[in-house]
C-alpha cells in the first residue's frame, strides 16, 4: 500500500442544528465510492449506499424513561 493513508475511518453526524434538517425524518442515505488516486491502475468501486438513523444521547433517554420508572415503583408501593 505504500505510504499512502489507506485505513481511513469516515464519520457521519445528523446536524440538528442545520437549517435543512428535518426532525420528523429518521432514515438518511449517504452513497459512496472507493477510487483509487494512486498509480495501480484500479477501477473505481460501484457506488455503495448506507443508511443512518439518529440514536438518542444515552442522557436523553434516562430522562425519557426515568420518569416511568419513578412512577412504577410508586405505583407498587
């Protein structure tokens, strides 16, 4: 592979704070292509498609599901 950066590890992050975000919608598609800018002459991949969903922050969903929980055990009492 040569001195050539090849292992890199991409990252994707649903902005809320982005004007064009939409909270109603939960699947994004992000499509993308391996091409090769060295010299071996390799063929560009086909294009892969992968899907994101967002996940709660683990904080929000203690929030989310503390209040029940309280209230479950009160209710056993």
């Amino acid at each position: 592979m040569g001195g050539s950066s090849f292992d890199e590890h991409p990252f994707w992050h649903i902005d809320s704070d982005d004007a064009a975000f939409d909270p109603n919608q939960t699947v994004w598609n992000v499509s993308w292509q391996v091409v090769d800018l060295g010299s071996t002459g390799y063929a560009d991949s086909a294009v892969f498609t992968t899907q994101l969903t967002n996940i709660p922050a683990p904080g929000a969903l203690a929030l989310a599901g503390g209040p029940s929980v309280l209230g479950m055990a009160r209710r056993r009492r």
